[in-house]
C-alpha cells in the first residue's frame, strides 16, 4: 500500500464516521478522478462501452459511489447527491486566499456558507501543499478547453494522494504558481469552485477552474441538480459607465448576462464569480454582497474570527 493511500485511511479512521464503503468509496474517487467522473458525467469513451455491455453495470457503479441522475431530488429531506459532492463559487481573490494559507485550520459545519448537509469543513493540514492535476472533467471531453492541468489540489492528505497516483497528470507547484493559474484561467473566462465531497473526509481539498462546456457540476447545476453555491455576491451595472463592448456577456459561464443599450444582469442566474468584473474595461461592473445567497468563502476571514473567538474563549 502506498504511504499517501495509508494516510488517506489512517485520517478517515481517525474521524470516527466513515465505514469500509466509504473509504473505498474515497479511495476508488481519488485513484481513479477521471473514469470515476467521466463515467458520471456520460463523456468517459467507457461509459459508453458499459452501457452498450450492461445497463446494471452503470447501475452498480453508481449505487457504489452515490451518483445517481442529474435531478437527484431531496424532497423527503434525505441527504441527496449534491449534498455529498458540491463546489463552492470562489472570486479571484476569495481563490487566492485559499492557496496561500500558512498555518493549519479547522473550521467545521460552515453550513452559512455551504449550504449542504454533508461536507462543508475547511480542514486544511499542511495547507502550504500544493498540486496542479489535469481536468478530469475536461480530459474526457471529445474537444476539451485547453489547458488541461488546471485543477488545484490544497493539503494533505490530498496532495500526496494525487501525486503519488497521477504523477504523469500532476505536479506540486508553489503558491506563486497556483495564483498564476488562477489568474490565466480567470483571464480565459473560467470560473473558480472550491470543491467539497463526502468521501474526501467530508472537507474542501480543491480548487476547479470551470467552463460551462467541459465542467460537469455546471452542467448537473443547469440541469437541476444544484451542486454549486453562490459566492453570496451578485454583479452590478453602472448603466453611466457601460459601453455595451459585450465582453462580460462573452465570459459569463452562467448566461447570466445579456446585452442591450447596456449589460443586463439576470440576478437569478448570476453566482457572483466576478469573471465578468475582471474583464470590464471600463470598470462598469462591480459584486455587491447578496445575504440570501449566503455568506462568502473568504478564509482570511474566517481565520481571524476563529482566531478572536478563540483569544475571548481564553480570556474569559
């Protein structure tokens, strides 16, 4: 058994809540991340091989790993499948952030900002590791966005995990690199999500930069299964200040935006990224805090409330 496969098992156990089905579950997800997710998005060339073989195949993997259909209901108020697998809308900065922390957190049941029932801890050990990994969203797509190696991978025992397992698909970078990366793929339009998932010790371990075209959360999102959560933000249009250029209608992957003698925002369908801020031009566009779609991901933050509660809990 590899050291990182041992490490992934010896945390699991240690939290107390995770039987032999879903550490399997965790380990069949992060070694094999691109049939795993090519098979539950359709786009995997052996998906299609399956189906035409078996139809319970298909039927098997997904009762094994919890994906089911794209509209995966919770009317009965069970744990559905978007509430063990769900990314979190980041902007730029809230991204930044979250690859140059410095020092181990636990923060735990943010449900104000993950609005799920299961995985919505930021528990970050050794936070200063960090891994790029190939798309396995875009990598199984028949024309896939390009570059391929921009989801970042954050913490142990995650990062040893992937390196380890993937080392032709990944790579450990800096902080300085992952901000790179994120600022390049925000420059192409794409959206930043912090990912959570059940199985991944029920906590953040990922940064994906997603496009509507490859991404098969957006997609599951557009059709019905609400595996995104805003950033609690919306965008704003200075009608003064818009000159109708149509580049923010060009890199919304929300379709959030339509253009007429200015930018229209539909608040109904914007997540608050903040992708078409960064490429205004003319600095019509800003985010304004929405409460009811939730608090923010902005760990520095977070880390200095937890810090000053903890200084008054000692005080006192």
């Amino acid at each position: 058994m590899k050291q990182s496969t041992r490490a992934y098992f010896q945390e699991a156990k240690r939290m107390g809540r995770y039987g032999l089905k879903e550490r399997l579950h965790g380990y069949i997800y992060a070694r094999w991340p691109y049939l795993y997710i090519g098979i539950g998005t359709g786009s995997h060339p052996s998906f299609k091989w399956l189906k035409r073989m078996s139809d319970p195949l298909i039927r098997l993997f997904r009762f094994l790993t919890g994906i089911r259909g794209a509209r995966n209901s919770n009317k009965d108020n069970t744990v559905s499948f978007a509430d063990t697998y769900h990314g979190k809308v980041l902007t730029l900065e809230g991204a930044r952030q979250l690859v140059t922390v410095n020092q181990p957190i636990r923060l735990e049941n943010l449900e104000k900002i993950i609005p799920y029932q299961r995985a919505r801890d930021i528990v970050m050990l050794n936070p200063d590791k960090l891994a790029v990994m190939e798309c396995p969203c875009r990598s199984t797509r028949e024309n896939p966005c390009l570059p391929l190696a921009v989801c970042l991978v954050v913490g142990e025992p995650f990062v040893s995990f992937i390196v380890e397992h993937h080392p032709d698909k990944s790579r450990r970078i800096t902080p300085a690199e992952a901000i790179e990366i994120l600022e390049q793929e925000n420059d192409r339009g794409h959206v930043a999500h912090a990912f959570f998932k059940d199985v991944m010790l029920d906590r953040f371990y990922a940064i994906c930069n997603c496009c509507s075209c490859c991404c098969g959360a957006m997609q599951a999102q557009q059709n019905g299964t609400p595996m995104l959560a805003s950033s609690g933000f919306v965008c704003e249009v200075d009608e003064e200040y818009c000159t109708s250029c149509g580049s923010c209608v060009e890199v919304c992957q929300f379709e959030a935006l339509t253009l007429s003698d200015f930018a229209v925002i539909d608040e109904q369908k914007c997540m608050g990224c903040g992708v078409c801020e960064t490429h205004c031009s003319v600095d019509a566009i800003t985010l304004r805090r929405e409460p009811s779609r939730g608090e923010p991901l902005e760990i520095e933050k977070l880390m200095a409330t937890y810090q000053a509660r903890v200084r008054k809990s000692t005080e006192d």
